[in-house]
C-alpha cells in the first residue's frame, strides 16, 4: 500500500474531483503542474486529487498575503465590520453544513457523526471570534512626570499556518478564525492526506467578503511546501500543529528569520480514575476520548490510571465496553472509522505487535466490521494492562485506538504517573472528593484538565495548549487573540 502522497495519477486522467489551491482569491493548479492522489481511507480507493504545491506556489501566496497585508482593506477595517463579515462565514458554514461534513467524513475516514460535530465547532469558531473581534483593547499607564503610556494589540502581519489532517474542519477554524479577527492575512498549508474541507472553507470565506489574498490555502507534501513556508522570510508568525520531530524543524526554520510560533506538539493525556469515581459516568466519556478519529487526536486520553482497589471492577467495566465496540466505514453507524493512511495504520500496528512481544496483556480488544473493505485503514480498538510506566506503550504516543491501563497506589504515585511522559496537552481526574480533584489538577503538568469530564464540545472558548514535549503557546478562547497579535506601547509626553 502507499500513502495519499506517494501516489500520482497517470498523465491525461481525471479521479472524480479534480481540486485546487486557493491563491489571492483565485482557484490555482500547482506551477509545476504536479497532482497527488487523494484516497478514501474507507476503502483505500482514489476519489479526488489537489495540486501538490511546492516552492513557487508559496512564493506567490506569501505574496498575495503580504499585499492583502501591506496594502488591503483587511488589517485597516474596524474590528466591528471584521467580525460581521467572519459572523457571514459562521452562517455559511452552518448552511453548507452537511457538504462539509461528507467531505471531511470520506477525505479522513471518521465517521459522518463525528465529522458533522467538527463542522458545527468550525461554524462555532467563526461565530466566537466574530463577536470578539473589537473586544480586545489595551491599557494606559500613568508614569507620572508628564508622562502617559497606551498599548495597543496588533496583528503579527502574515501569518503561516501548518494544519495536520485528522480535524482539517476545526484546524482551519481554529487557526484562521482568531488570526482573522485580528486583522492578520494568512496562508494555510494544508495536509496532503486530507485537505478538501480547508479549500472549500476559503472558498466561503471569498463568499463571506474576505478579501482576496486575506486567506489562502497551498496544498502539497510537508518536506516541501510545509518547509518553504515555515522558512519564508515575509511570514511573521507560524503556527504549527504536528509531531514534536517536525515541530523542531518548522521552529529552526521559523527562527532563521526571527518569526514568532505557537506550537501543539501531540500527548499522551492520562485519565486519573479514583476508587470513589462514579464509573458508569466514566466509561463513555473515557471510552470516547480514546477512540474519536480513531485515536488519532493529539489530546486522546490514552492512559487509564486506575487506583489499585478498584483496578479489577474497572478493568471488567471497560473490557465489556471495548470488546462490543466496532470500527468501520465512515457512512455507516459505527463507533469510528478508518486511520488515515496505510503508513499510519502500519505504525499503529506496530505498536500493537510490539506490546505482545514484550508480555503486556491485552485486556480486551474490539471488532472490525464485517462489511468494510480489506483496502480500508481500519485498526480494532485495544486496551492492555497493566502497562508498565517506562514502557513505549506507557510513554509514547501511539495515535490509535489504543488504551493503556496503568495501576497506582495513592494520589501521589498518581501524579508521579501522570506526569512521567515527555508531553502535558490535557488530563482527566476522575473523583467525588474536591480536595483530591483539586490538589490533583494542580499538581498535572498539563495545559488542560477536566475534573469528571473530558472535552467539552469542542472548547473553543477554552484556551489551548501543552506543557513541555506537548509545545508552547496557546490556541482557542480569548487567549489565542493575544497570541495572533502584538503589543504596541506608544509613549505621549505631554508636559
């Protein structure tokens, strides 16, 4: 099998959906004319194609955006009319709902379900940055001495964004909706595996009023357009959402030109489970967090930590849940769908094998349904048990639907646990005692923690972000406004 970006389609064919680049408000093909393969991960069949852009097509969108930037109405509109036209993109989000959601469903291989929750959080992006668009002032700072101080926030200029492909829906939404609203231009590298919603959002956006130039989308492979836009000396910031290795080569990049970044590096997000947590609460919430887009969400609570008393009633609860779920195609009712690619199926696999191999049990251990393609990605849900600690299964972090179950004896083993991994993106703690609740969310190296929950419908008003491995800055909430923007102090002596 290959991979979505390793294959070509033959000179003079046209797969079903022929799609292209958004540049300065136009529909572009690559300048080297070069196409990739788009395949259903359902079925591993080929259903579109975009344009594998490269060097010069940054060149020409970086372009567009620093003239929508430099010379364009976008960054000198009042804030107010700004959001209006973002509040536009909001309702044709919501109308274009469904075309959305098919998209997105068959380009990543989630299940419809899921797919129409991401399309009603990228609806929702626009809306909650509409409405804070002229809500972010500065202060004044009476130094006294005929002096007085203001600052101001503004935008960065040209901003970069690196989109993965397992939520192209909200990562477009996520990123440009709050640099929008900011008065930032922006140029989108969206992921070769899946990008076709990312392309039909900026065509929306061109509905909704944005500019041309103000939002463009360029779709190619990382190593190259990915790199060029990360070293591009006429981008002001970028952000980045990925693995830590790719993290460190867009920052040494980006900081060759002395470029600001926000960066989400992926987890390995520990789920504390308590003897006195309510367990029939717990399990679908926990169940999900581990097997939405088929694992292969950075947050995924892919470590169970269950106090010892109650290790064996949860470890029955869960392996009863676990061994009825059933993945399968993703325009059937199935828990979840297919992984993106062949490469990434492989790299869950191995996993896997690699668990076996070292003795760590399989507690339980999921279906794949009987009518889905043998060509499709599709990997069961797996839970093992007890999972050592310095194990790679207790460490590293998989991006499947794989859940690791770990053993602690009290609160502060717990905590020891859970921030033994190189990563701190989210956590869960699962108790009706306050006082551990609290004294345990505190005590996570974590950006986000949820006390009897996990997620919350997407969070966009919840800033967000990691510790450590996990990256630095923070996306989302009125947050993410301070970091697509600047301060400016102007100082006035005025006698």
């Amino acid at each position: 099998m290959t991979t979505a970006a390793q294959k070509q389609p033959a000179a003079g064919t046209e797969p079903l959906g022929h799609r292209q680049m958004i540049v300065d408000g136009r529909q572009v093909d690559a300048a080297a004319g070069a196409r990739i393969e788009m395949l259903c991960p359902s079925d591993g069949e080929v259903f579109a194609t975009i344009p594998r852009g490269g060097q010069e097509d940054v060149e020409k969108a970086v372009a567009a955006a620093r003239r929508a930037f430099d010379e364009g109405p976008w960054p000198r509109m009042p804030p107010a009319e700004r959001g209006r036209i973002l509040m536009k993109l909001s309702a044709l989000v919501a109308e274009h709902h469904e075309e959305l959601s098919q998209l997105d469903a068959r380009d990543v291989g989630k299940t419809i379900k899921s797919a129409r929750g991401d399309v009603t959080v990228l609806s929702r992006y626009y809306e909650f940055y509409a409405g804070a668009a002229d809500k972010t002032g500065g202060a004044t700072i009476p130094l006294g001495n005929g002096f007085t101080a203001m600052t101001f926030r503004e935008p960065h200029g040209v901003v970069g964004a690196i989109i993965p492909w397992n939520s192209p829906t909200q990562m477009t939404g996520r990123t440009s909706a709050p640099a929008l609203a900011m008065g930032n231009t922006m140029v989108i590298k969206a992921a070769e595996d899946a990008c076709l919603s990312a392309l039909r959002i900026a065509e929306l956006a061109l509905e909704a009023g944005v500019p041309p130039g103000v939002l463009n989308v360029v779709t190619g492979i990382g190593e190259e357009a990915g790199a060029a836009l990360s070293a591009h000396r006429d981008v002001d910031f970028i952000t980045f959402t990925g693995s830590p290795e790719v993290g460190t080569l867009v920052q040494k990049a980006a900081a060759d030109h002395h470029a600001a970044v926000t960066m989400e590096l992926g987890g390995k997000s520990p789920q504390i489970f308590f003897a006195d947590a309510d367990l029939e609460a717990a399990i679908p919430v926990i169940t999900n967090a581990i097997i939405v887009n088929s694992g292969q969400t950075c947050v995924a609570g892919s470590r169970l930590l269950v106090e010892e008393s109650a290790w064996d009633n949860v470890v029955a609860a869960f392996a009863a849940k676990f061994n009825s779920l059933v993945t399968g195609p993703h325009d059937g009712d199935f828990d979840f769908g297919a992984l993106i690619n062949a490469k990434q199926q492989g790299r869950v696999l191995r996993f896997i094998e690699r668990a076996k191999t070292n003795g760590i049990p399989i507690l339980a251990e999921g279906k794949i349904a009987p009518e889905a393609s043998p060509a499709g990605f599709f990997v069961p849900p797996v839970i093992f048990g007890p999972v050592p600690t310095d194990s790679e299964l207790g460490r590293e972090e998989v991006f499947g639907p794989v859940l690791s179950m770990i053993p602690f004896k009290d609160e502060a083993e717990a905590i020891r646990i859970a921030n033994g991994t190189d990563y701190g993106l989210g956590a869960g703690v699962w108790t009706k005692d306050g006082g551990p609740a609290l004294r345990v969310a505190h005590a996570v190296r974590s950006g986000q923690v949820y006390i009897n929950a996990f997620g919350a419908g997407g969070g966009v008003e919840l800033p967000f972000g990691g510790f450590k491995k996990s990256g630095h800055g923070r996306e989302k909430g009125l947050e993410a406004l301070h970091d697509f923007s600047t301060t400016k102090t102007i100082i006035i002596n005025h006698g």
